[in-house]
C-alpha cells in the first residue's frame, strides 16, 4: 500500500476485509463475542463511546469512538499491527473491567 497518496477502493476494501477477518480470529481465540460492542470492526459503525474502525481514501486506518455523534477518539495510523493492537487494547481491557463487577 502506498504511502501517500489516494489508494484504489478495490484494494481498500481487500485490505478492510482481511482486517476484518483477522480481528474476529483473534477475538475468537481468546473469547471476545463477535457482537461485543468493544470489539472494533470495520463492517459495522457504532455509536455510544464504542470503537469503530475505518480507511480513508489515501489508506490511513482510523480507530475511532463517537458519543451522540461526536468523534471522541480519533486514532490514525498506516501500521495494521498498530491498529490491531489498539482494537485488543480497547477490547481486552473492556473484558477486564466486566470480569470485575
């Protein structure tokens, strides 16, 4: 993926897709609901204080929060490792929260 510059949406939805799918095989292996609301996807936008996870057109990777419409969190990298580990971040230390309650 380039750099700079505008990316194809053929190849934005390849890379989202393979993302996708690499977030729910990591959720499965350690447990995470696939419908968890702290599980941040690129297939579905929520709102809520929940992660979202999207590509802009020069194939930035943005993970996200919006409470009543407004953006709370806004985290940009180029790295898919970096923004796995933020999407486990979030989720995992959701997870540890509700164990304790």
């Amino acid at each position: 993926m380039p750099e700079t510059g505008l990316v194809d949406e053929a190849e934005r939805y390849r890379v989202r897709d393979e993302l996708n799918q690499e977030v729910l095989r990591r959720a499965a292996a350690l447990g995470i609901d696939r419908d968890d609301v702290a599980l941040a996807r690129f297939d579905r936008t929520l709102d809520g204080g929940s992660p979202n996870l999207t590509i802009d057109s020069d194939g930035a990777f943005h993970f996200s929060t919006r409470d009543r419409g407004v953006i709370t969190l806004d985290r940009v990298t180029r790295d898919h490792d970096e923004l796995l580990q933020w999407t486990f971040q979030w989720a995992t230390h959701d997870l540890d929260e509700s164990w304790f309650q």
